[in-house]
C-alpha cells in the first residue's frame, strides 16, 4: 500500500469509493463532499490523500482548514470524511491513511484537529471529547458525543469559539 497526496484526475476512483463504503441512505452526500475537497480554494489547503495498491484506490481522506469566528485566521484543521473500500477494511487502510494525514498536519505546524466521528475509532489517534467541547462546530450534531479533537503541537492557541470550515463542509446535513 501507497499513500500519495489525491488530484483531480482520481475524482471518479475517489466518488465510486465513498458510494460503495457508504450507506446508501449517506453516500451521494458523502461522495460528493470528498470530491468537491478536490476543488476547495482556501487561503490554506486542504491536504486530500489516497491510499493505493497496485494504482487503484483502496482508501481516502481529507483534512479542511478550519477558523474562528472570533479570529478570522487558521485555527487548525478537520479530519473529514474517510472512507476504505468493503473489501480491504478491517485491514490497516484507514488507521495507515490517517495517521500519515496527522504527521502531514503536525510537520506543517498545525496544532489541532477536529473530526465528527466514532470516539472509539478515532480515540486510537490521541481524539478526545474533551479538548473539542469548547469549539462549536459550524451546525447542530445530531451525535455530539462524535466532535473530538487532538492537540498535535505545543503552540498556545484560544481556548474556544466557534468553528468556521471550508465552503464544502458547509452543509447541515454532513454534521
């Protein structure tokens, strides 16, 4: 397995992975947020990877900068969405794909990232309730007990506020 930064051209590879990791009832809105992160412009980049075995892609992820209403500069970044195919999950995909996401991130400088997801899963990276509980994010969660966060640097950073992301994940139905 391979992990390499995800362009334009994998857009088709990217949407048919999201459709077949997620269910039904999700996988359009999913899909088409991962592959609309491909065109994100932002004063800050959205780092977008992929997972690869023998050329095609068995994995994905994206990490969006966030801000502060507060602020109006990076605060750091979120962790959204991820997906491995059926076939090869279970398998150290997702695990490899987003810690190398988190090496990225911490060499870049960032000092924190948020992801909306399964505390049990994500509390294998170091992601806690507990840092996260005093950002808002930008939409009410329907699974509040899912907003986490990991501090990746010892830089001194607002202790809270309320989030602001790129215009892709500015959709109440994503959170």
């Amino acid at each position: 397995m391979q992990i390499r930064e995800a362009n334009i051209k994998d857009y088709s590879e990217i949407k048919n992975l999201y459709l077949k990791a997620f269910k039904k009832s999700e996988a359009k809105l999913v899909s088409n947020f991962a592959v609309n992160l491909l065109h994100e412009k932002s004063i800050t980049k959205t780092i977008s990877l992929v997972a690869t075995d023998n050329s095609a892609i068995i994995g994905h992820t994206a990490f969006s900068p966030i801000f502060l209403d507060s602020i109006e500069r990076h605060l750091g970044y979120i962790l959204a969405p991820l997906a491995v195919l059926p076939t090869r999950q279970k398998n150290g995909v997702g695990f490899t794909i987003v810690k190398h996401g988190l090496e990225i991130i911490s060499s870049l400088g960032a000092f924190i990232i948020f992801v909306y997801g399964d505390p049990q899963y994500y509390s294998r990276f170091g992601f806690t309730t507990d840092l996260a509980q005093n950002f808002t994010p930008p939409y009410t969660l329907q699974y509040p007990e899912g907003w986490q966060a990991i501090k990746l640097n010892s830089i001194v950073f607002p202790e809270g506020g309320k989030i602001q992301c790129v215009n892709s994940l500015n959709e109440p139905k994503l959170w």
